[in-house]
C-alpha cells in the first residue's frame, strides 16, 4: 500500500467503525427526506446512454446484426478477455 493511501485507509475506517459524525444516537430518516434522497440519486434521462444501446452478449449474434445493417462491431471484454454478459 503506498504511503498516501494509509491515510485515506485510516480516515474510511474510522468512518465505517465509529458511527457517524455527532452523536452516538442517529436520527432515522423521515419518509419526506427518504424521498428526496431517492429524487436525488435516481438515474435520469440521458445521464446512463451505454444502456441505450442494444448489447448482445452472443458475438454470432452481433456479428449477423452488423453485416446485415453494414455497421462495425464494439467489443468489451472482461479481465483476461471474458465476456462480459458471462460474468
């Protein structure tokens, strides 16, 4: 681990193991902020445009598409080259 890790290391579990930060007795959530919470980390239109795409996770099946229609084919491969679909 280099030496400007531990620091961060040190700050995340001191985070996860004390709690949070001003009191040992937190305050649960009320439905009004757990719904803005959600309204804010929603995914929103065009934010995610990789999953607009039509993946096919067969490259037979990519590669009939792409000669059909006269398109090159978009590879993306896992660690040592796996699928991603069979992951």
């Amino acid at each position: 681990m280099s030496l400007r890790r531990i620091p961060c290391a040190a700050l995340f579990a001191a985070a996860v193991f004390t709690g949070p930060l001003g009191g040992d007795d937190p305050r649960a959530p009320g439905d009004a902020e757990l719904a803005q919470l959600h309204r804010l980390i929603r995914p929103r239109a065009g934010e995610s445009r990789w999953m607009e795409i039509d993946w096919y996770p067969s490259v037979w099946e990519a590669r009939q598409k792409a000669a059909a229609e006269g398109k090159p084919i978009f590879i993306l491969a896992g660690s040592g080259g796996a699928p991603v679909a069979g992951c």
